[in-house]
C-alpha cells in the first residue's frame, strides 16, 4: 500500500453537520435562491449587488462554523496514510484547509478568495466584496467578483484532477449527490482506469451502482469509521 493513491471528491454533505446549507435539498440554498440570479454570469451582469450580497453573506457566514469530524478524518489519512491522497472538494468553504488538509483542490473556487476581471487574479479576501473594492493586485476598483465557480463556466484544475484519477487505486466520493458534471463523471473515470471505488452519503441515491462500496450515514460517522479501516490496511 505504500504507493497506492486516494483519490476523494467531497460535496456539500461533508460540512452540512457544520452547519454549512447545503444546496439541493429541499430546505437548501437553491430552494430560497435563484440559482440563475445569484450563481451564473449572465445574473453577475444583471444584478451584481444582489450577486455580492449573496456571497458576502455566506462568506461571513464562513466565520461561525468548524470544521467536523469528517473533515478531521481527511485530515488524518493525508498525514497517517503511506501513500498519495489528493481531496478535491466541490465545497467553496474552507473547512478542509482548516482541518489540516494541504493537498487539496477547490475545483469550484473558493469564498475565500476574490477574483479580479480587469487583471484576472485570484486574492486571498475575508471581508465584504463592496462595489469600490480594488484589486490587491493591479488596484483596479469595482473589478472584484468572488473567486467560485458559476454554472457555465469551467471548474479548475480539470487536467490536474484527470491526471490524478487515472493514476489512483481507490476513489471515494464523500457527501455529494452526482447530479453535477465533470465531478459526476469521476467514478466512471476511475473505474476505467481499474480503481476500487465507495461512496459515503447520507443516502447512497442515483449513482450509487456506479462503485463497489456504499456506506450510508452521517459523514461525522462514516467517514471516520471509513478513515480508521483504510489506515488499518495500509500497514
């Protein structure tokens, strides 16, 4: 086991104990917003107020929850397992990092960060994102918008995380419903390229005959228990 290489695609359900909303569930964040005003381009260029207050609500939001059980868990196999575990989380918070996490990918951008449209750089932010903001970078002003990725455009990092999943010998999705492409094709890459593949969910649904493993459960539970049984074998 000392050169097998995890790979782990993580979703919303892995901080909803921490009280981070989720999104598709019926009491989540797409049920009380429009996602095609506060989550797309084309609503940015329509109403960016609306868009930044939205963003600047859950990035303040961001300050009163931790990280979980779950998230320690990650942590714990980066730092114990002999070989390679890469996390790619769809989640823009920063739970992972903050967990102890540092090989990790935010395939949809981070609320932590604002991204400037005059020089296109990416910059640490922690407060509101106001229409006089400027850039860290270039100093341009009202250029800011938050660094996530919208419905249209690209996630990040794609080759990196396909490189990555046609090397790995085990993939685990963790929290995450399957109903949103790329991410919802990485198992079937996986696969191809012979992984061993499980799924952690509240409720294994929709893709769940796509791996060799379901385990359902709180991801405060399951992923621990989960953890524990990985780091038992790679001795």
């Amino acid at each position: 086991m000392s050169k097998a290489k995890i790979v782990i695609l993580t979703g919303a359900g892995i901080s909803a104990e921490s009280g981070v909303a989720t999104f598709r569930d019926p009491d989540g964040v797409w049920a009380k917003y429009d996602l095609q005003d506060v989550a797309t381009p084309q609503g940015f260029a329509r109403d960016p107020v609306k868009v930044q207050d939205f963003y600047n609500m859950r990035r303040r939001q961001m300050g009163s929850v931790e990280p979980n059980a779950a998230h320690a868990a990650l942590a714990k196999l980066e730092q114990k397992f002999p070989g390679d575990v890469l996390v790619v989380t769809q989640n823009i918070d920063d739970l992972h990092e903050r967990a102890g996490s540092r090989k990790l990918i935010h395939m949809h951008g981070e609320l932590g960060h604002a991204l400037c449209l005059s020089c296109g750089q990416s910059s640490a932010w922690a407060d509101d994102i106001a229409a006089h903001s400027a850039c860290p970078a270039c100093g341009a002003k009202g250029q800011l918008r938050p660094d996530v990725v919208w419905f249209g455009e690209m996630p990040y990092r794609m080759e990196e995380i396909g490189e990555a999943l046609t090397r790995c010998d085990l993939f685990v999705a963790i929290g995450t419903s399957g109903n949103v492409y790329p991410a919802a094709g990485f198992v079937e890459e996986a696969r191809a390229a012979g992984a061993v593949t499980a799924e952690l969910n509240l409720k294994c649904a929709g893709w769940a005959s796509r791996f060799d493993e379901q385990m359902e459960g709180p991801a405060t539970q399951v992923v621990p228990a989960f953890v524990e049984r990985v780091l038992s074998g790679a001795g």
